[in-house]
C-alpha cells in the first residue's frame, strides 16, 4: 500500500509544500529574533523553536492523513463536528484574549486557535453533504439550505470571538465550495447574489449590534490613508510600506531587516511578508507567491482530474482556503483591504494555522494517490481493450 502511494502520488505538489514550510522557518527566526528578546524577555529563537516543533509534530500529521483514504472521513465527520463546536464553546469559558479576540484555548501547555481547524471542518462537511445531493443540486433550497445553516452556526461562534479575519475566510470558502458544486449558470448567479444578500445582513447586524468599534473602524481608514495618522491607525501599515520599499529588487540580506526592530509590532506573524520583502526583496516575494501560486494550481488540476465529486469539492476548498488566506494577508499589509492579522499560508508563525494546512496538504496528497492509481488503471485497461494481443500491458 504505502509502495503503492509513494509511486502514484504528485511530488508536485509535496515539493512546493515542503520548501514552503522550510522557508518559513527560516523567515520566522529572522523575524522573530528580536522581538523575542526585548517584548518577550525570552532567547532570541524562543518562536523559531516553538515553530520547528509545530512542523515536527504537523509533519507527522501529513504523513498520517497522506496514508488514510480519504473516503474514511465522512464516518468520522460528525465527531469533528461534534469537537468543533465544543472547542468554540471552551473558548468563551477558559480562553484567552489576545489582540482583542478571545479566541485561544490553552491545553495540555500549548495554545491552539479552534476557528482555524474550523475551515478544515467545513470543507469536509460542505465537500460530502454537496457530493451526496448532485441528483437536485440545482435546487438550492434542498440542497444548501440545511449546510448553509450550519457553516453560519459556527461562523457566529466564530464572529463573537470577535475573529472577523477568520470568519471571512471560512465564509467566502463556504461560498466558492458551494458554487463549485456542480450547480447551473443560473443557480450560480442565484446563489452569489444569495450570498451578497447574507453578507450584507451580516454587516448590518454587525453595524447595530456594535461590533464596529472605534478599534475596528480605525483599521478601515488606516487602510484608506495610513500616512494622515502614521502614528495611530496607520502605524503598521506605515511601516510594512517601509518594509517593502527599502527591500527593492534584492533586499538588505538574510537578517539585516530594520522594521522587525519593533516597528512591526508583529513581524513574525501577519507581517511576515514585510520581513521577508525587506531582507529578500522582490525575488523572495515571488519565490513565496510562486510556490504558493503554483500549490494552488496543483490543487486545482487535481480537482480537475478526479471524477469523484466528493474529493473534487476538498480540493477546491482546501486551493481556496489557501488562496483566499493569502489574498487577505497580502491585502492587509499593502493597504488594499483592513488589517485582520490573518497569516501567511505555511510561512508565518502560528502552531493552529499550520496544522490545519499540513492535515489538509495529506488529505490531498492522499486524493492524489487514488486519481492517478484509478486514471492510470483505467488507462492500462483501455490499452487491453484496445490491443488485446499485446500482452506487455500490465494493470497495475
């Protein structure tokens, strides 16, 4: 079996996640260095540990979900459900606040974030409830009724935290799942106008239930104009221009940023691309974008290829929860859209955000493994067909 795995899986696409996560490291000890000395009071590769043992353990967790069928996950679906949810809960009695979310469980000694392995939950959830109903999924109100109420249950646990960041991301991967589904031109656009509806309910009830604080409604004009309070509510995003601009084509070198000098308050997290455009400059940042760019792709081929709607759907959510993770903190630190401190895929520090991923890259390695064995399979028996007398062809 695991033979079996290791000669039809696509390298292609354990390659860029491995030189993602090597160079994560890397930027998260050049990031972090100092400001683990002098906010922290701790040794100067206090996060670069922390982050080498998050990859160990996660990469452990690749191997595993890489080796399990994929098709098992529905039997244990509603346990992660089940868990979901009781993490959310235990976040309102014994979480922790931080960055003005309480949204950080504390077990066993190691912190870990619930609403990040809530995007894994929901597309899993929305991958096999959608692949069970594509006899009536142009009926929206059968369909998608009853998922739509879950994803929004767990998005309101979510949004109470508050982690708007978060809770963006798992909504527009619900949303693209859902279009992706297999429904008609004219569902499509009648569930995307569906969705603006739903969002701007959201907004709204937002707007009066006062979740737009003076804190929050800060990071909309720093992002419109950081230089008119350059520094209050444009402070990080100032000084992520900075970053950007002083790194030019070659950057400074490997450790010799200025802005992780504590003018980034969180270089090592949701700012790690600053960092990394500084030191590394526009080669580095299209070393990341390309590796990441290119995993995505991958993802999306996969999906292409498989004739399983069920593994197909996973691999769009998982290419889309990358790509909108991205997109989001890409957008924050060059001012196209608020800060939300949502992080880097792979490359910034952060135990939760990694281990979603690593899990999630095994479940679509192990996706691959079963599209390329049956597509290969089913070549070998159409060349039989073809060439009945040719007795060199071999099924595998």
């Amino acid at each position: 079996m695991v033979k079996k795995i290791f000669r039809h899986f696509d390298y292609s696409i354990v390659i860029p996640v491995l030189l993602l996560c090597a160079v994560g490291l890397v930027m998260v000890y050049s990031s972090s260095m100092i400001v683990s000395i002098t906010r922290y009071h701790t040794s100067s590769d206090f996060f670069y540990n922390r982050q080498k043992m998050w990859l160990a353990f996660t990469l452990v967790l690749f191997i595993l979900t890489m080796l399990t069928p994929y098709k098992l996950y529905p039997k244990i679906l509603p346990y992660a459900i089940l868990g979901i949810f009781v993490l959310l809960l235990l976040v309102f009695v014994m979480g922790h606040t931080s960055n003005n979310a309480q949204s950080w469980l504390q077990l066993g000694g190691a912190n870990m974030q619930p609403a990040e392995y809530a995007k894994l939950v929901v597309i899993l959830y929305l991958s096999y409830v959608l692949s069970k109903r594509q006899e009536y999924i142009d009926n929206i109100k059968k369909a998608f009724f009853g998922p739509m109420g879950l994803v929004f249950l767990i998005l309101g646990f979510v949004a109470i935290q508050p982690d708007l960041g978060t809770g963006s991301i798992i909504f527009a991967i619900a949303v693209t799942i859902m279009l992706c589904s297999g429904i008609s031109k004219k569902t499509f656009f009648r569930m995307l106008a569906l969705g603006i509806i739903l969002l701007t309910v959201i907004i709204t009830i937002g707007f009066f239930t006062g979740q737009f604080t003076p804190n929050r409604i800060g990071r909309f004009t720093g992002a419109s104009d950081p230089f008119a309070n350059a520094q209050g509510t444009g402070y990080q995003l100032v000084n992520s221009y900075l970053a950007i601009g002083t790194g030019g084509l070659k950057g400074l070198g490997l450790g010799e940023s200025v802005q992780k000098y504590g003018y980034l308050p969180e270089p090592h997290t949701d700012f790690i691309m600053a960092i990394i455009a500084e030191e590394l400059g526009f080669f580095g940042v299209m070393l990341v974008l390309g590796l990441l760019g290119f995993l995505i792709f991958r993802i999306l081929m996969l999906a292409k290829k498989s004739q399983d709607p069920f593994a197909s759907m996973i691999c769009i959510g998982v290419a889309s929860m990358i790509g909108i993770q991205t997109g989001i903190n890409l957008g924050g630190l060059t001012g196209l859209i608020p800060i939300t401190g949502v992080t880097l895929p792979f490359i910034s520090y952060g135990g939760s955000s990694l281990l979603t991923l690593m899990v999630s890259m095994g479940i679509i390695v192990n996706i691959s493994f079963f599209v390329n064995y049956q597509n290969k399979k089913q070549k070998n028996t159409e060349n039989i067909v073809l060439h009945p007398n040719n007795t060199s062809t071999t099924s595998d």
